[in-house]
C-alpha cells in the first residue's frame, strides 16, 4: 500500500490518513464582500501540480501540511503547521 | 443488415468507410471551436450540425475521440435523481438514448435493464421514497420496493449483507439501462462528421485568446485558429482550460476506479447499486460484470490503479454475492472526474463571451451525453442558455443558488 510520512509517526499506510484539501488562507468574514466569501466557500484550485495539503493521521489525530505532487501523487514533504516559516 | 454482412464476407477488402475522416491541416478560423472530443463534445459538434446549421465546426482532441471518461464509465443509464431540475435534464436524456442507435444507425447496445438502489437503513429508505415521489410528480418510473420484491427479482443476492447490512427495501427504476459507451463517441463523431465538422484528434489546446472580454481565438500545438465561440468540454483537464480564460471555479480532480470481471453466464440482468456498500455492478452484454465504487478520496490528476480499490470493492460485492468468490477480475482503470461541491453539472455560458462551459461532470456525466450535447448546442448556438440547464450555470456558485442534488448521488463520494 501507499505510504505517507507523518511528521511524527513516520511512514504509514495511507489508509490510515484523511485528507482535508488544499491549505488556504480564510478571508475576514467580518470585512470581506460576499462575493470574496462565495469565492472563498466554493472555488478550489483545480489544476495540478505540487500542492500544500492538510492531511490527518487518524489514529494519532496528528494534523500537518504536505506537499504533494498531484500528478504523480509523489509527497515531496510533509511538516506540522508553522514549521515552515509561512503557515 | 445481413446484406451488408454478406457484402463484408464477400469483400476482399473492407467495404465500409472510416468513421469519420483525417484532415491534414486546420482551418485559418471556425465558426465553433469545440475542445474535448469525448461524447458531449462530440454530440455538441453533432447538434450543432443537424439541428442548428452550424456546420463550421472543428473539435479538438488532445488524445482520441472518446478516449477519456466517456470509454472509462460504468455506462449507466438512468433519470432517478431527487431534484426537479436533476430529474427533467436526465429524464429528456433518456428518452434521447432510446432512440439514439436508430438515429446514429450504428447500435449502441442500449439495453434496458431495470436499475436498484439498495437502502440499508432507515435514512436510505427514506431518501428513496423521496426520489421517488420526486421522479413519478415529473412522469419518471420510479417505486419504493420492499425486500420480498427484490428477492424475488434477485434470488441471488444475499438480502442481509452478510449481516451487517440488511436490505430494507429499494428505489426500482425500471428505465435504468446500459450501452456501449465507445460507440456512443463513435456514432456522434460519424454523424458530426458527414454533416461536415472537422475532427482534430492528437491537436492540444495550449491557450485561448481572449479580448475586452470576449474569445478571439485558440492556441493549439498545431497553430492558430481564430473564432468567436468556443466549448469546453474537457472532463478533467476544466481547471486548467478555465485558467487559459482567467475563471475560477469549485470544481476539484479525484480519480474514480472501475474493474471489469471475467465473463460469465448472463444472470444478473438489472444493475444493481448500494450507497451503503460503495458499490454498483451490472453485467454486460458480453457476460463480463462491470463494477465500481466511489472516488478516491485524494486529489489526483491521474488514471493509475490501486490494489487497494480492487481489495475493498471485491470484498463488498462478496458480500451481497458470495458465489462470485471465485470469479477473477480480468481489467481496472480510473477516469480523472471532474467534481462539485452539489453533484450537479455546470453548464451554459460564462462571464467571458463565446466562452461556454459543458463541465463538473463528475461520476454522471455519460447518462447525459445527449442532453448535454442538446442543450449546449442550442446554447452556443443562440447565445441564449437552454431552459432546462439554467439551474446548472457557473453563476450559482456566486449567488449561493446551489442545486441539491447530494441526496441522489447513487454511492456515497
């Protein structure tokens, strides 16, 4: 089977994992327009390449960030949120 | 037709003509640029044509005709959704199919079968007599049936699931039927063809251009073609074609898997599916059975298979037929669908002019090849939306006007 690194678990089959979609950054919704909060709820960056994803370790509950190529489905890393500087 | 046979077992060479032809090089411009010869692309080319005289039309194809998800589904056929909007659009494809191999005079193998949606528990049940109040109020074959009616019909099946999901009754849709779905590609690509649209197979799109808000031409890999109006009709490859135009939208890429069997004796004639299960399975007209399951659940934009798809469907369709134990599963591949956050398509024009969209066909886009072609037709050729796809347009993702039609998505994504 697949196998994922958890950034804590180290490799696992990824059966054991979730993926939660592509990391995004969540407008105001206090200041953003509706349309900026249509855009945010419904639209999703479809096309491929290497991508930060959230993905879970379910029997750990271990949340983290990996970047996959969604082409090949190669991970190229995978991190636990703000270890890399950015998110 | 047995003149024509004779005529083949009489020929020294082949006496039937190619299906459509070759042309060595593309035209300086086209009325309608049509990206994606699959089976909506293709019988939007061929409407286009017989319906609306719209004949200066090219189709571009990447790969080959019908070589994406219109060769990869699970070719069913059927209108039992849960929304007025759902149930009207499939319900007029339908009908659409059961004359099309006499219309195409090429048969498709279309072959009505009856179709079951098992519910396993009492929320599934419910959802089913929903469908079908909602299917009979549009005129659709739909009933409720208990589990006596379907042992009866299906003596074969283990009613209790191996027992942990017993069979509380089912949605029996007596029009659900099967084709050949390579045909289907085959027979709108000839008639396009003979109604004078050109058929660029191995020709990509590697940009459109676009002008104060209106399409002026496309880049391909074999040169510039200029036009005012152009389809995308492309599956899974939509988000990078919307990019080319600056258009965002919800739909997202996940590989959906199908396997076929070794052929056996006909014995399953309806097709048979489970939300609960994760599967649907019906046997074709050369014996085989055709099985699939739910998406992957990642992102990928990629048709590899896993061992742990074969796995996990085989060991759910052993649970409702134990006595397939020993049949061996001969092929699998996956499809590249093209989701959406409703389960419904996304259709009609866009904010770009003479930019129309035929996407987020998901894992239903085969049943509707007709009406999509129809309606996209008429959309493209009138520059007004079909009124029966006006709920499916990519405005409603701004308006918050989404459909419902999660409820009817026939196995659980």
């Amino acid at each position: 089977m697949k196998m994922i690194a958890c950034p804590i678990q180290g490799l696992r089959p990824v059966s054991e994992f979730v993926y939660w979609g592509e990391v995004r950054d969540t407008p105001d919704p206090d200041t953003c327009t509706d349309q900026e909060w249509a855009d945010y709820v419904f639209n999703r960056n479809g096309v491929a390449g290497i991508k930060k994803e959230w993905w879970c370790h379910i029997p750990s509950n271990t949340w983290f960030i990996a970047e996959r190529n969604t082409v090949t489905d190669q991970t190229v890393r995978t991190f636990l949120y703000g270890e890399d500087g950015r998110c | 037709m047995p003149w024509r046979l004779m005529r083949f077992a009489l020929s020294p060479e082949h006496p039937e003509g190619r299906m459509f032809q070759t042309h060595a090089e593309l035209k300086d411009s086209y009325d309608v640029v049509i990206i994606g010869a699959g089976g909506h692309g293709l019988a939007a080319a061929y409407y286009l044509a017989r319906d609306h005289g719209v004949s200066n039309v090219c189709v571009l194809e990447k790969g080959y005709i019908g070589g994406g998800n219109t060769g990869r589904n699970t070719t069913i056929i059927r209108s039992n959704y849960i929304t007025p909007e759902g149930v009207r659009f499939y319900d007029a494809s339908v009908k659409l199919w059961e004359d099309l191999s006499e219309d195409f005079d090429l048969n498709l193998f279309y072959s009505k079968r009856g179709h079951y949606t098992l519910a396993h528990t009492d929320s599934d049940l419910r959802t089913m007599r929903w469908r079908a109040e909602v299917n009979k109020h549009y005129g659709v074959e739909s009933e409720l049936v208990g589990p006596e009616f379907i042992q009866r019909e299906l003596p074969m099946m283990d009613m209790s699931c191996g027992g942990h999901a017993p069979v509380l009754g089912a949605l029996h849709h007596a029009p659900g039927a099967i084709a050949r779905h390579d045909a289907v590609a085959w027979g709108y690509g000839r008639g396009a063809d003979r109604r004078g649209v050109e058929i660029h197979q191995k020709t990509e799109v590697t940009g459109i251009s676009v002008m104060s808000g209106k399409v002026c031409g496309v880049q391909t890999s074999r040169g510039f073609i200029h036009t005012e109006k152009v389809l995308c009709a492309v599956a899974g490859s939509t988000p990078r074609l919307l990019n080319m135009v600056d258009l965002q939208s919800p739909i997202y890429i996940h590989p959906l898997q199908a396997m076929v069997s070794e052929p056996t004796k006909p014995w399953l004639n309806p097709i048979i599916v489970s939300g609960s299960l994760h599967v649907y399975i019906s046997q074709s007209a050369r014996g085989e059975l055709v099985l699939g399951a739910s998406l992957d659940p990642y992102e990928l934009h990629s048709t590899r298979s896993t061992l742990d798809f074969t796995e996990g469907l085989s060991a759910h369709i052993l649970e409702l037929f134990p006595f397939l134990s020993h049949v061996k599963i001969v092929r699998q591949w996956a499809g590249i669908a093209d989701m959406t956050p409703d389960f419904a398509p996304i259709m009609g024009k866009t904010p770009v002019e003479g930019f129309y969209l035929d996407a987020g066909w998901g894992t239903w886009g085969f049943k509707a090849t007709p009406v999509a072609g129809k309606t996209m037709a008429h959309t493209v050729a009138s520059d007004s939306i079909h009124p029966l796809i006006t709920e499916f347009s990519l405005d409603r993702f701004r308006s918050y006007a989404l459909t419902g039609e999660k409820g009817a998505a026939s196995v659980g994504h």
